[in-house]
C-alpha cells in the first residue's frame, strides 16, 4: 500500500501547536498579574531620564510593575512601585549613573 502525505492536517497540527506557544508578554504579564504570581512581565520599565542620585522610569505596560536601574557602580537601588502607563523615580545615595532599568520580581 503506497504512503500517502496529507500535508493539510500536519499543517494543521503545527499551527494550533503554534498558537499555543505565541502568547503576547503583555498578555502573559497581566495574568501572572492577576494570579499574584512573582514573575518577569518583560521589558515594562524604560529609564527615562536622570540625574545625580536619582532616575525616572515610565512603565511601558498596562499593569502595575515595581521597577528599578542597574547603576555603574555595580548596585541597584530599591524597586519602586509604577503605575500602569505611568512613572515613578528611584533614588540612591553615592556615586553610579544609572545604565538601564529593569522589571523587579515579585
């Protein structure tokens, strides 16, 4: 009995195998969210500006993140909390400039 291919239903297959691993971060960030579940939602938090001792960051994303920078010196100050879609500025004591920010756990 000859093989016989049926290419629509392993296209099939792969697509909804597919649609199953493609998740939007936002998506995925919001119901860990949700849940109260610690975990990265992605690159929400983007330094916006700073200054000697201090860095302001905008939440790129539609839930409430904590957020912070790395700094030159090699430390991180405390995470703040940011608004969905809004700011909020971190602040450290001795010397470092802020390199980029960073989505804190938890």
């Amino acid at each position: 009995m000859p093989f016989v291919f049926r290419l629509p239903r392993v296209l099939g297959v792969l697509a909804a195998g597919a649609a199953l691993v493609v998740v939007p971060a936002q998506a995925a960030g919001a119901a860990a969210h949700d849940a109260a579940v610690p975990g990265v939602l992605g690159a929400c938090a983007e330094l916006t500006e700073q200054g000697p001792g201090w860095a302001s960051l905008r939440n790129d994303c539609g839930v409430e993140i904590s957020g912070s920078v790395q700094l030159s010196s090699g430390k991180n100050p405390k995470c703040v909390s940011i608004p969905a879609y809004g700011t909020g500025t971190v602040y450290w004591k001795g010397s470092g400039t802020a390199e980029y920010a960073f989505d804190c756990l938890g």
